[in-house]
C-alpha cells in the first residue's frame, strides 16, 4: 500500500472507519472516511459541476503499472 500511494502521489484516501483506525497512513495522507451516517433521509441529486481539467478515479491495477504484485 506505501508504494501504491507513493508511486501515484496520492495525497487523500477514500476509506471506511474501521479501516482508518487499523492502518497506519503515510503522513503525506489524509484518509476520509466514505462510510458516513446517514444524515436523516434522502438527498435530492447534486447538478454536474465536472470540468474537463478535474481529477478521476483511477483503477491501478498490475497490469496498467506493469508492476508484478509480489
């Protein structure tokens, strides 16, 4: 996991609470929990506000790394 965030230069982690507490994040990391509770109810979709120019998720996998897992 340290190459992995280290090799993309990843500077925020999506992750669940449990996880956050049990792993020792690099300090260069902030992990922000995905698991939040629910805020009372159903939330009314949010309107597009991507740009041409914003971040993606990427998938780093193996075989788009070339790197072998070992």
């Amino acid at each position: 996991m340290d190459h992995l965030l280290a090799s993309c230069d990843a500077s925020i982690v999506l992750t669940q609470a449990p996880l956050r507490e049990t792993i020792e994040w690099p300090g260069h990391v902030e992990a922000v929990l995905s698991d939040y509770p629910d805020p009372g109810g159903p939330l009314a979709p949010l309107d597009p506000v991507q740009q041409p120019d914003d971040l993606a998720y990427v998938i780093f996998t193996s075989g788009s790394s070339a790197c072998r897992k070992g």
